[in-house]
C-alpha cells in the first residue's frame, strides 16, 4: 500500500511536469516501447489470450496435481513398507505407525502458520466469500498458494483422514481455477465444473462454461498421462474404475434400499457438519485449555495424529476397521465386486487384493464396516478442523462409500440367490451401493448433486445413473432441512463476511428497503472542497472510495473517487517537488529541497532532519525564517480548490434508490459482487449501504422474523439494540396481531 501510495504521487509528479514545462523528449522515448507494446498485444490477442491462459492454467494444475499426489503416494508407501519391515517387534512397529504421521501433520502446520496461515483449510468457504466481492487480504497469493501444496502433500502422505481440494476478469478466473482444481484432483473435469458452479457461484455467468470446461479438461488429460508415463496406470482411465455388469445393474425392486441410503445419508451427512462445527466451537472457547493449545500451536494437530494413528494400528484395534489400508486403497476396495458376506477369511478367492482387509476370521464383515464407519466419522470431523491444509471430500466419499458397502452386503445377505426377473437370477452388486453411498454423502455434506456427476467420472461407469440421482437428490433434501453445507458453515464459524442466502418463505425481504438500513451520516468530497478538508476526510476515514457529489447544497452524486487516487494528490500538493516547481528553481532533482522526494522508506524524514540540522549550524534565524516561509505556503495551498481534473473519477459508482427492496439489494450484491452501494433520491446523494449493512439485516432482522412468538419485551429489546429498524418492527407487530 505504501509503494503504491508512493508511485502514484510520482506519476502525478511526472505528469504535472510534463504538463506545464511541455517536455516531449519523454513522450518520444516512450513511442518506441508503446509500439513493441502495441505489437505484443496484438499478437496475443490474435493467438486468443483466454486460450493461452487457460491452457497455462491447466498445465500448470496437472503438473502441481500430480507432483502431490506422487509425493504423497510415496510417502504412503514408505509408511507401508516401514511397518512392514518391523512386522517383527510390535513396540517399534507401533512407535513407527504413530510417530510417522505425526511428523508430518506438524511439519504441515508449522509450515502453513510459519509461511501463509491462510493456507490452513479447504479454501472453498474462502473462495465463496471472495466471490461476492469480500477481499480477503493475503488469501490469494503466492505464499499462500505454495503453503498450501507443500502442506497438502505432507497431510496426505500423512494416511491422515484429510482429503485433497486445490482450488486457485478476476471473479471469472477465479471460478474458473476452482473446476480446474476439483477436477485436476480427481480427473473428473465435467464434475469439476459443475461442483465448483454449485459450492461457489450464487450466480454463474453461462460466458464461464468453456473456459472451465476447457481448462479442467486439459488439466485432468494432463493429470492423466502423466500418471500413465509414471506407469501408475497402463491408459488413460477412470481414477477409480469399476467393472459393473451393464446388462442389469440393478432391479426396480432394489430403488427402496437406494432411496433409504439417500435419505439415511442426508441424516448423515447433517451430522457430519454439524459435529465438524461443534469441534471448531469447543475448541474455540475462552478455556485454560483452550488458550494452552493456542499458544503452543503443534500440540491439538499432534495430539489428534497420535489418537487416530493408536486406533487404526493394524495390529491393534486397527485390525477390527481395516486400519492399514490408505485412503485409495479403502475406495478401490469398496468398489470391488466381490460379495464379502459370501467369502471366508481362511480361503480368499483370487483377485481380491487389498479387499481381504475387510475379512477377519473371528469378526464379521458387517461389525467391521460399522466399525470403520463410526471410527472414521468422528475422525474425518475432527481431522478437518487441524491447522493444515486440508478438505472434506475425500473422507466424506469414504464414509459414504462405507455406509454404502455395508447397506450392500445386509442386501445381498437378504437376497443371497439374488434377484429374479425376467426367469434370469441377477445377483446384488454391494460395490454399486457403495458407490451410491459415496455420491450421497458427499453430496448432502457440501449441498451439491455435481458428486453424482463426480461419481461417474471417477468409476468409469453411469450404470447406476438412475439409483444415484435419486439417492443424491433425498440426500440433498433432507440435510438442507438440517443443516447449512460444510463450506456454509466454516464461513459462518470464521465469521467471513458472506452474504447468506434469503429464504423463499420470508415475505419482510419485500417489506424492507434500503432507506431502513442505509447510513445516513455519508462522507463526501465537492466539488469545492479544499485540499485542508481533504487531509482531514483522509485522516478520519479508512473508506476505499469517497463519493464526490455537486456542491455541499445540492448534493448531487457525480461520482467516487479512489483513496489511493485522493491520498497522491494530497501527498504531491504539499511536496518539496511541488513547492521547487512552483518557485521556477528548476526541473526536478535540482535544489536543496528536491532531496526531501525521494522512495526508500522513511528516507524522507530522515533527509529533511539532515538538512534542518545544516541550517541549523550554519544560521538559526534562517532556518526559523525557511520553517516559516514553508509553514506560510502550505497553509495558503491547504485552503485551495482541489483540482478534480487531475483525479481519475469513477462517473457511474453503483447506485439505489431509497425503495429498493431487500431482495432486489441482496440479489444485485450477490450478482455483482457489489462492496457498496450510494443511495440516490432524484440524484441527491442521502445514503450509503455497504455489504456490511445488508448481511446485518438478513442474519438479524429475517432470523427474528422467523420466530413465532415476540412478546412486547422482545420487541422493544431487538429495536433497541438496532437489529430491528422501525418499518420491520411494525410489520413483524402486525403480522403477529393478525
């Protein structure tokens, strides 16, 4: 802010000069790189500059994408050999299974607290609020971005229970970069795109379409064959792929148990958030607990990796939950198609592969998977609230893939012959319930039915389209009823300034205006005002833009003004650049004075001081006089006109009128991402209304609104306090007598 603060009085500097001593020899020099300039901008407009970026961007997801994903699939397999390797000694082996994780998960918090604690989380409650036209400082930069890769692979490499979401005109990009990251991470660009218009965009502008589809589709194609040079896949292929009969996947008699799994996932899934949120909240709480774990910052993600790795030791309890197997090697096997109920841990059948850690000789499949989804609930909620970076989604498809399996296995131990139609027996498929599971769940955590999609892409196979939009969609319906989606409710426990959705049933969105939560006491600039009540307006005020109205009378809005714009002029008007100029001592750099403009900072102060203390020795009168002479000219300057024709004025600033309806405020916020609206009556500047304003309005004014039964207390007690204005409570009041 203040190099920018500093370049911008400089130009104005430049351009003052220019202006009045008619200096061209900088104008002529500047010819020759304008044109190269000209020629370049040709050139990339004609190569088509959204395909250039797009195609960079991609490119660059891919090879971020898969570098992590073979570093933690490295990892992972040291972890693996490492316990192997100690099979021997059970006290080592454990000590290596827990202490492993744990280094790990601290290096990735302290690594993120140390380089850009921005990175800590899944970025998508961020993104959202940076999408309706919050800036969030220092979210969206390089450090932030390489915090979050290089914390993401050790989380991974980890075998912690956190997943892998990367998401990176400016709102456009931005939407873009968040399908090119979901579907770089999974290979699944069309379910990219469409997850990250749900999770994201309240409005989304059809112009977006191709650039995400282009970008996340070169992005996966990428992710792609780069897995298959490595030679971790023999083609290019679904992430996940299963072999489903296509002939008959599934019987009509079997949408019941479909739909039980949707409606039971919604349940789920509402619990899953709301136990994620408790978490944050208790470990929030002013406690002696509480502010230890805060101030030594390693100790909750330590103690947390320690906890999880001691139950899910292979040896140990781990044995009962399928403890050794990774993250990818939990969904391949919950996918597979093998009927567990069916197989005997003592004679595997061929093929099965890691799916044996399912089978135990003295535990049944169906405790094992109830187990492993208990267990792995709570320790996916917990796990995504440790200070790395980390998202939801990969531990939420697990559990539903899971919760899926075991509905799977009680169908096929109810149905053991299978199902008859047609005269032909078709046996029940569990690895299809699982991958239903998966898509539920995961859509009634994040409020989305893209994971359908998601789930498509990922297993290669759309045989189960059907059974898994409708156990999608009654996933969505029922969590929507309970609780907001995961990334809604991260917003709304980082208090991020995110405008909430407006309800269909609330009728006071149309019985309130703008006029009732507008601020009236607005601050201005005229066009009369003085550089002295613009040095006071900039000192008093942190506003980003300043209205600029007609006269202080008529108040008629002309337009804003930036305070980066405001601030230079100031600046340059009292300068010693400007006092030389304005004696004819010279072009700049010459005289004692000039020495005082100069762009290191606090190089300023410090030359002034060394001047002041030469004249001081040489002459104290004439340095009394000089101080004086200054002191004189600068209080005559202060009490001039500014001269609004060296300000670059914003002539159409966002404009409502005091009617405007609540619903129409939040929905041109939503749609433009609008920070702050002047309020006009006939032209006359009356009011300003900020997102601040409308957000107060709709979690405090539309929450009581909601409630039944006020008594009069509760009523004069809201309005007191300012969460309720006038015409609200008076409609709420006759709403109530009716």
């Amino acid at each position: 802010g203040s190099f920018a603060r500093r370049e911008a009085t400089r130009l104005l500097t430049e351009r003052q000069w220019r202006k009045q001593t008619g200096e061209n020899n900088m104008i002529n020099a500047r010819r020759g790189r304008d044109c190269v300039a000209r020629i370049q901008r040709y050139i990339v407009t004609k190569l088509g500059e959204d395909w250039i970026f797009l195609v960079l961007l991609g490119l660059t997801m891919a090879l971020v994408s898969w570098s992590m994903d073979y570093t933690s699939a490295k990892s992972l397999q040291a972890y693996k050999w490492m316990h192997g390797e100690l099979r021997g000694n059970v006290l080592i082996q454990y000590l290596a299974w827990v202490v492993y994780p744990m280094v790990l998960v601290m290096f990735a918090s302290l690594f993120c607290n140390i380089v850009a604690p921005q990175a800590i989380g899944s970025g998508i409650p961020e993104l959202k609020t940076i999408l309706r036209g919050v800036v969030l400082k220092e979210y969206l930069t390089l450090k932030a971005f390489v915090a979050k890769v290089i914390g993401l692979t050790a989380g991974l490499g980890s075998g912690m229970p956190v997943g892998k979401e990367n998401p990176c005109g400016y709102t456009d990009i931005l939407t873009v970069g968040c399908a090119v990251g979901v579907g770089c991470c999974f290979g699944t660009p069309l379910g990219g795109v469409l997850f990250s218009i749900e999770v994201t965009s309240t409005y989304f502008a059809v112009r977006n379409y191709w650039r995400g589809y282009f970008a996340a589709t070169f992005s996966a194609f990428i992710f792609r064959v780069l897995s298959v040079w490595n030679k971790d896949a023999v083609t290019i292929t679904a992430l996940f792929r299963t072999n489903f009969r296509m002939d008959f996947p599934f019987d009509l008699q079997e949408l019941p148990a479909f739909a039980i799994i949707g409606i039971s996932c919604g349940f789920l899934g509402a619990f899953f958030v709301y136990l994620n949120r408790q978490v944050v909240l208790v470990m929030r709480r002013q406690t002696a607990l509480t502010r230890f774990l805060t101030k030594h910052r390693l100790i909750y993600p330590g103690a947390v990796t320690f906890v999880i790795a001691t139950l899910t030791f292979p040896p140990g309890f781990g044995q009962f939950m399928a403890g050794e197997l990774m993250p990818r090697e939990c969904i391949n096997s919950l996918f597979d198609n093998f009927t567990w109920t069916k197989l005997s841990a003592t004679a595997l059948p061929p093929g099965l592969g890691r799916s044996s850690a399912w089978l135990h000789p003295d535990v049944s499949v169906f405790l094992i998977l109830l187990l492993f989804f208990v267990m792995k609930f709570w320790m996916s909620a917990v796990s995504t609230t440790m200070p790395i970076p980390s998202g939801a989604f990969m531990p939420v498809f697990i559990l539903g893939a899971a919760f899926g399996r075991l509905v799977g296995e009680i169908m096929a131990t109810l149905f053991p012959n299978g199902i008859l139609f047609d005269g032909i027996v078709y046996r029940i498929l569990p690895g299809g319930y699982a991958v239903i599971g998966a898509a539920a769940l995961t859509g009634a955590v994040t409020h989305t039915v893209s994971t359908a999609v998601i789930c498509f892409e990922l297993t290669g196979q759309i045989s189960h389209i059907l059974p898994m939009m409708v156990a999608v969609i009654l996933a969505n319906m029922v969590a929507q009823g309970l609780q907001p989606s995961l990334y809604d409710s991260i917003i709304q426990v980082k208090k991020l300034p995110y405008l909430p959705e407006l309800s269909l049933g609330h009728i006071s969105k149309y019985n309130i205006f703008v006029e009732d939560m507008m601020v009236r006491k607005v601050n201005f600039l005229s066009s009369q005002s003085t550089y002295r009540e613009l040095g006071y307006l900039l000192d008093s005020t942190s506003l980003k833009t300043i209205p600029l109205v007609d006269s202080k009378e008529s108040m008629i809005l002309l337009g804003s003004i930036e305070r980066t714009e405001l601030q230079a002029i100031s600046d340059w008007w009292l300068s010693a650049e400007r006092r030389v100029f304005e004696r004819g001592q010279g072009t700049p750099g010459q005289g004692w004075e000039s020495f005082t403009f100069v762009d290191e900072e606090g190089g300023e102060n410090q030359t002034s001081s060394m001047i002041i203390l030469s004249l001081y020795c040489q002459s104290p009168s004439l340095l009394s006089h000089w101080l004086m002479q200054i002191k004189a000219w600068e209080e005559e300057e202060l009490d001039k006109p500014i001269s609004m024709e060296e300000i670059r004025i914003d002539p159409s600033p966002f404009q409502l009128v005091e009617r405007t309806s609540l619903h129409k405020t939040h929905t041109l916020f939503s749609l433009l991402g609008l920070s702050h609206a002047y309020v006009t009556s006939i032209g006359k500047l009356v009011g300003v209304v900020a997102l601040k304003e409308v957000r107060s309005h709709i979690t405090q004014a539309l929450s009581l609104y909601a409630e039944s039964s006020f008594s009069t207390n509760d009523f004069q007690h809201a309005y007191r306090e300012g969460h309720l204005t006038c015409m609200a409570l008076t409609q709420i009041t006759d709403d109530w007598l009716k």
